[in-house]
C-alpha cells in the first residue's frame, strides 16, 4: 500500500521521475480496488457507479503517475497521448511503462532508484 499512498501524495505531480516499481504497483492496487468495486456493484445491483467514482477520482494522480514513470525513460510527458492511436500507441506506451529507468540524472530529475539504493 505504501507504493499507492505514494502516488496519491502526489496527486498532480507531473514533474520529477517515478520507478518501474511506483508505477506498476499503484496501477496493480489500483486495479484490484476496480476490480472489488465492481463486484460489489454487480451484489447490490448499481453495476458502473462505484468503479467510475473512483476511476474519475483517480484520473489525475493516474496520469501523474505516467508522466513522471516517462519522465524516467527519458520521454516528454507530451508521449501520454500515444494511448490514444489504438493498438499500436498502446503497445508502445507498454513497452515504454516496462523499461529500466534512464541511468544517472536527466532533464526531468535524478534517478529515483538510485536514491532508494
């Protein structure tokens, strides 16, 4: 839970750098948080509510989050909107997301995991 508080702190934070492990962890809880949600909704019969609240509450920090996880590949936070080109904007915003961060500092900050080391 602690890589998922991390990202809500920074709710808008689009500048700095954030790790593979930061990335994938909220978006890991994030979804399993979805996922319960929509589970209950199909129980009490409200299927769309609950899980779009908190989708549309998230959308901010989830998009931070991606931003600065470019940011530590070395990409513009501009690169976000390669989700939009179905299929293969997608693939390309994956395997961007599944990188090892950019060694050493750049333009964006220093490198998170040598900070956590």
């Amino acid at each position: 839970m602690n890589w998922y508080m991390a990202v809500l702190k920074k709710y808008a934070t689009f500048s700095g750098r954030a790790r593979r492990k930061e990335f994938w962890m909220f978006y890991l809880i994030y979804l399993i948080i979805v996922v319960v949600l929509s589970i209950i909704e199909q129980v009490i019969g409200i299927p769309g509510i609950l899980s779009g609240i908190y989708t549309l509450a998230l959308l901010v920090p989830t998009i931070a989050v991606t931003v600065r996880r470019l940011h530590d590949t070395g990409r513009s936070g501009w690169w976000w909107w390669i989700w939009l080109v179905p299929v293969i904007g997608w693939i390309a915003m994956l395997v961007f997301m599944v990188l090892d961060s950019q060694p050493g500092d750049n333009e964006y900050g220093p490198n998170p995991k040598a900070a956590a080391a």
